[in-house]
C-alpha cells in the first residue's frame, strides 16, 4: 500500500512539474512573439514620424514663401531608372531627393537648371558595397521639380 501511495506521488510530481514547465515555456514563447511585434511597430512608428517631420519642413516652407505671387518650387518627384535590387532602389531615390530637399520653397525663377543637373550628375553613389553612377537624362521644372535620373552599376 505505502508503494502504491509513494508511485501516485511521484506521478503527481511528475505531472505537476510537466505542467509548470509547460507553463513557463509557453509564456516565453508568447513574451518573445509579442516583443517582436512591438519592434515592428515601433519601426513603423519611427516611419510615419519621419514622413510627418518631412512634410512638416515642407509645410513650413511653402508657407512662408505663400505670401509670395511668384511661382515656388512646391515638390520634388525624383524618377529613378534602374534595373536591380528594389531596396537599392528606394535608396538612391531617397538620397538623390535629400540633395534636392533645400530647393523646396524658392521661387522657380531663381532656380538655375543647369546646377539641378550638376548636383547628381555623374556621381557615384555607394549603397550595400556597391556602387553606382548617377546620371541626369531629364529634368522638367515648373511648381514640382521632376527629375529622372538612370543608375548604371560601377565595376
């Protein structure tokens, strides 16, 4: 009987301890699933802030030039050909909007095409330990800035 009554015991205990176990293992799998949830959007958080302060900046410049009855530079549409990687991509275009970024609320006429032209034009760009030549085939200017821009890989 006492053995009978110590081997329910031990398989109480075993029993009991599986559980807790399975417990504790499933809460760290749950606490690791939703930490990383919260990275994601927290990233995404860090995205839409930065788009927000962008066209904040722009906001405020278009705002000041308002009072203005001449034509101002409003936006800049950056056209990139390039035949590669899509994050690659997404970079250069970024960079090549940022060279552009000071432009933004003056008055078209003062705007010189040719140094448009100058700023990227054969320029070599460096993304992921890769390199690429920019080069300018078109620029339309009028209250957006559009420019198109090719990218042929360096070797």
């Amino acid at each position: 009987m006492e053995k009978v009554n110590l081997m329910n015991i031990k398989h109480f205990v075993s029993i009991l301890s599986g559980i807790i176990i399975g417990i504790i293992i499933g809460a760290f799998i749950i606490i690791a699933l939703v930490s990383y949830r919260i990275d994601r959007y927290y990233e995404e958080i860090q995205k839409l802030n930065a788009s927000i302060e962008e066209r904040d900046e722009k906001l405020k410049k278009l705002e000041q030039s308002i009072n203005r009855q001449r034509l101002i530079l409003k936006d800049i549409n950056v056209i990139l050909t390039y035949e590669g990687d899509e994050i690659d991509k997404i970079t250069i275009e970024k960079y090549a909007e940022n060279k552009y970024h000071k432009l933004l609320g003056r008055e078209v006429e003062t705007i010189d095409v040719d140094i448009i032209e100058d700023i990227i034009d054969n320029r070599i760009f460096k993304v992921s330990n890769k390199e690429y030549r920019l080069k300018v085939t078109k620029i339309i200017l009028t209250d957006i800035l559009k420019i198109w821009i090719s990218a042929e890989s360096v070797k």
